[in-house]
C-alpha cells in the first residue's frame, strides 16, 4: 500500500511539475514551518537539517529525492527534497496519509484556505470530495496542493516547486 501511495503522489508531481532542469536561486517561497532550508540546500545540507533518512530514489528532476519523517502543523508525514543532476533542488512535498477521508478533507481546507490568504486565488482549483487540488503559479516557485482518496488510500500532499523548475500559469 506504500508503494501504491508513493506512485500516485508521485504520478501527481508529475503532472503538477515541469521535466524540466533546476538552478540556484535567490528567493525561498517555501513554508518556513516545514522547514527552514531554501532553494539553495544541498543534499548535505537536507541531510544535516532532517532526522533519519526513510529513504531515497530517482527524481523526476534526474537527480535524487530523500524522505523523512517530519510533523507540519500537527500531523505526521513525510517530507521529501527532489534534486535535479546537478544536486539543486527542486522540489519540497509533505505528504499526510490518513484512515478517515475527512480528516484528509478537513487538513487539505486548512491549508487551503490559508494559501488562498497568503497568495490568492488558486489557477486550478477542483472541488472534487475524493480528490481535491489546486495550484498558486508565483514567481517564486509555484504551490501545489492536493488530496487522492480511494478505498485503499487517503492522502493529501503540498509541494513547493522551485522557480526554474515551476510550469508557468
């Protein structure tokens, strides 16, 4: 069933992200409460920011992705850096699974709610019970937010893309 969640978050970064290669840059957009690393991080430097390392594979940006645990605003999950080949990140994803599929609704309005305080109106927002999403398209990297509720699998994921790897609106 983890391999089963990992893939379909996976297959949502995919579609959500640009294929696309990753540079150093100056502004982090990322949510200092996740963590408190920027755009800059190194895979060194992920590693001496987190816990135990889960574990680590391939990255859509052809470098490397790490996983670790991590709590954000009171829920356990994990947390994964994405590097492209030249060890620039690209992507940071917090990923919460839950039994209940409302509390994966509950968390995703949370968040919802204060992203659209923070930066606006979404450019993609769905509304659907069993998978919910939307996308803040910023010049400092874009926000996706999302849920994926099935029978096997209740999940919510925000992922912060860096700008040179972000799709444009």
């Amino acid at each position: 069933m983890k391999k089963k969640l990992c893939f379909l978050l996976l297959f949502t970064i995919i579609l959500s992200a640009a294929l696309t290669g990753c540079k150093k840059n100056r502004v982090s957009l990322i949510d200092s409460s996740l963590t408190t690393l920027d755009w800059s991080a190194s895979p060194e430097d992920v590693e001496n920011g987190e816990s135990t390392l889960i574990e680590s594979y391939d990255s859509i940006y052809g470098g490397q992705t790490y996983t670790y645990s991590k709590e954000y605003q009171g829920r356990s999950g994990t947390i994964k850096y994405m590097f492209d080949d030249k060890d620039n990140l690209c992507s940071v994803a917090f990923t919460f699974s839950s039994d209940s599929a409302d509390e994966i609704n509950e968390f995703y309005d949370i968040l919802h709610k204060d992203l659209t305080e923070a930066y606006g109106k979404g450019g993609f927002d769905t509304e659907n019970y069993t998978s919910k999403g939307d996308v803040w398209y910023l010049d400092d990297g874009n926000i996706i937010l999302s849920t994926m509720i099935t029978s096997e699998i209740k999940a919510l994921q925000i992922n912060y893309v860096s700008p040179e790897a972000s799709e444009k609106q």
